[in-house]
C-alpha cells in the first residue's frame, strides 16, 4: 500500500496552490480530482472580467516568493512579463490568471486528474483514503486529508429551469437570442453578467433587466484599512470568536460577499449614459429592494417577488432567467464516517490551523478549505488568504515553521 504524508482531495485554486507550496518542502503529497483536466470557473471566463485581487495574490507568492510557481514567473517563461510591466495595472484578465493555473496544474506529477476519492477512514496512522482511478480502485495510508471539494451552485427550489452564472459562459449565445432576459441577485458576477449581455444585446430588440433584494447597487470597499479584514491577525480574532457572535459579523460583512468591483459599476453606468444619449429609452430596468419568490417556467418565465419595504408584487414575464444566487460548501458523505464536531446544521467546528474538530482524537489532521465563512470569516474565500492557509497546514504538517507567514502585520489591531 502507498503511503503518503499528506492526500488533497480536489484541485480547485486551493488545493493547487498547497500542491505548488508543497514542492519545496520534503513531505510526500498527491492531490486526487475526479475531472479530466483542471477547471476554474469556466462560466465566467468573460473576455473583459479582470480578478479582484492584486496579481501578487497568486498560489505562492505571500509565503514563498521564490517559488517557480508564481504569477511572475509564468509570466517571465510565457514571454509575457515586460508587457505585462509596460502596462501598469495591478489588476491581470481573468483568463490570464485562468491559464497561470492551468500551467502550475500542468507542471505537477502530484496532481493526479481523473481520480475520485470515494472513502476515507481513520486509521491508527492516519487515514486510509480509497481512490477510483482509470485502471481501478486503490487505496493509500495518508498521515493527513486535505479536503478542497469546494462549492456547487445554490439555486433556490422556487427557481425552475433558470441558467446559474457558473454556467452564462456556454449558455451565451442562446441568452443572446432571447428577448427578455433578467439577471437576478447581487454581487461581481450578477453585475459581469449584466454589463456582458448590455455590451453584446441590440437594444432595439433585447430588453435586459437586473434584480437585486439588496438595498442598492453596492461596491466592494476600497479603503486600504478595510481591507485589513484579510490578514491573519483579524482571521485568528474572527475563528475565536463565539458562533453567535461570528454568525452576526457574517451578516455585516454581507457587503463583502455582494459588492461589485467599483470599476464595474462605473463601466454599467458609462454604458447606459452613452446608450441613452441621443434621447432613446435605456431598453434595461434595474430593481433593488425586491425579494424574488418564485419562478415558474412553461411558456415563458413568470418572476414573482416583492418589494421588502412597500410590501408591493412584483412580477415580469421574461424568456431566460440568469440566476446570480452562489454557491452553498460541496461535503463529502464519507465524514459521516467522523464523529465531528457541529457548530450548527452543517457547519463543523475548524480551529485556527484549519483542522476539523472531532470527538474521538484522530491519528492525523483533518484539514479543510471548503465550508470555513462561519469560522473564519470573509477571507475564507479569498485567493491570497489561501496562501497564508496553505502555509499553516503545511508548517502543521512538517511540525516546524517552514514558511514564516505570521510576521505579516497589519496596521489595525483586532
């Protein structure tokens, strides 16, 4: 039987950065992904949509800036580097950074595609991870699991037959020959899918509206102080927190998960001005404050809701419906196998070196990446706080600090 140190289960952004992490350290790691090849966001792969990160936010770069697998140097051996210089702009084209991972995927022996983690056991030393591969099952002792299964797509069971944003990309050129489409939810991808289908729709055809319950068409924080919410410091502070207390910071930090890039928001406005500046009607309606409750699909679309504050109906007939509503954790059915610790209906117990908390000591640790908003906070999903994650899993893992991650301070205290 293999043995190996430490077993990845799926290779999201996550998981591919602890794999590039790990090749300069002595552990012996694999990352299982049951697709064939490595995929991220495929359906919002938009042609103009920039990351909202800072192109130092890359797999590797916060805990070990000399590793081969940074941004800079997939830049420097793709011939890219001083265009990419000449440029001058901190933010780099979703796509770019799209086939930055795929190349990082490409360059790794340890990432294993097309193989599926059907079962994972405790063990006296570790756990006994089962593996369906191409040529048939296998199993491996591990000493730790990592589990990167990260998030599927939430639709609400009053929505029928709607596309979720995970998949406009495919869906495009039939939503462009439609000629009503409407667009609900908040947050960066409801507004790309937005401002994608205005830029590409003939308005004297296409009416294309945009729904949001939120209060109005908020923007993402673009203080520098505020963004200090993504540090390990303010991380640390948020995990110890009672649950209560952190369940109700979560809902102050609504802004955080449905905000809009300021710069997208400036470009949908920019848009409608020159649209309706020769005096013709904008041919879009956006609607904030209203609450959608049901949409039932025969003929057409028929959107119900209400207005949260005038308590007043609200209804429209549309030819697709583009659902912009999130993703809910993706976990495993093998943890029943655990007797883990729950905070609340599917949200297990995570310490501050991201291991999952059970009741019966485990031999091995347990880490995570999926399922961590409610133990810490809105940097659980962020791509440069990854990084710093990986960093503690791996030094945990080594049982020596192998990458000094916690001299990065902010200014704030927390």
């Amino acid at each position: 039987m293999e043995q190996v140190d430490f077993v990845a289960i799926g290779c999201g952004p996550y998981n591919l950065g602890l794999m590039a992490l790990s090749d300069a350290t002595s552990l012996k790691g694999v990352c299982f992904e049951e697709r064939d090849d490595f995929k991220w966001h495929e359906g919002m792969l938009l042609e103009s949509a920039t990351m909202q990160t800072h192109y130092l936010y890359d797999l590797v770069t916060l805990a070990d800036p000399t590793n081969r697998h940074s941004y800079l140097n997939y830049l420097k051996q793709n011939g890219r580097l001083q265009t990419f210089i000449v440029q001058e702009s901190p933010t780099i084209p979703r796509t770019e950074f799209n086939r930055y991972l795929q190349s990082v995927a490409a360059s790794l022996d340890t990432i294993k595609f097309s193989h599926r983690v059907t079962d994972v056991r405790p063990a006296a030393d570790g756990f006994l991870v089962t593996v369906e591969t191409p040529d048939g099952e296998t199993v491996l002792s591990s000493r730790h699991v990592v589990i990167g299964t990260g998030a599927e797509p939430l639709v609400p069971d009053a929505f029928q037959d709607v596309v979720h944003t995970s998949s406009y990309r495919m869906e495009r050129e039939r939503l462009l020959e439609t000629d009503r489409i409407v667009i609900i939810g908040s947050g960066q991808s409801a507004a790309e899918v937005y401002l994608d289908l205005l830029t590409r729709s003939d308005k004297m055809r296409q009416r294309i509206d945009w729904v949001t319950r939120s209060d109005v068409f908020e923007s993402l924080e673009s203080g520098k102080l505020g963004e200090e919410i993504f540090s390990l410091p303010y991380v640390d502070y948020f995990n110890q927190l009672p649950y209560a207390e952190r369940e109700q910071l979560e809902k102050a930090f609504e802004r955080f998960r449905n905000g809009v890039n300021p710069e997208t928001l400036r470009a949908i406005y920019g848009f409608l001005y020159h649209r309706t500046a020769d005096g013709s009607d904008q041919a879009t309606n956006l609607y904030t404050q209203i609450e959608i409750e049901h949409i039932a699909h025969e003929i057409v679309y028929t959107v119900e809701g209400t207005q949260q504050y005038t308590g007043q109906s609200f209804t429209g007939e549309y030819d697709a419906v583009v659902a912009a509503t999130g993703y809910r954790p993706r976990i495993p059915t093998w943890v029943e196998r655990f007797d883990i610790e729950w905070e609340a209906d599917q949200q297990w117990r995570v310490n501050n070196r991201y291991q999952i908390a059970t009741k019966t000591t485990l031999a091995g640790s347990l880490f995570t990446h999926t399922n961590l908003e409610h133990s810490h906070g809105p940097a659980a999903t962020n791509l440069g706080m990854a990084v710093y994650r990986n960093a503690i899993m791996l030094n945990e893992m080594m049982g020596e600090t192998v990458f000094d991650v916690a001299a990065q301070q902010p200014f704030t205290s927390f």
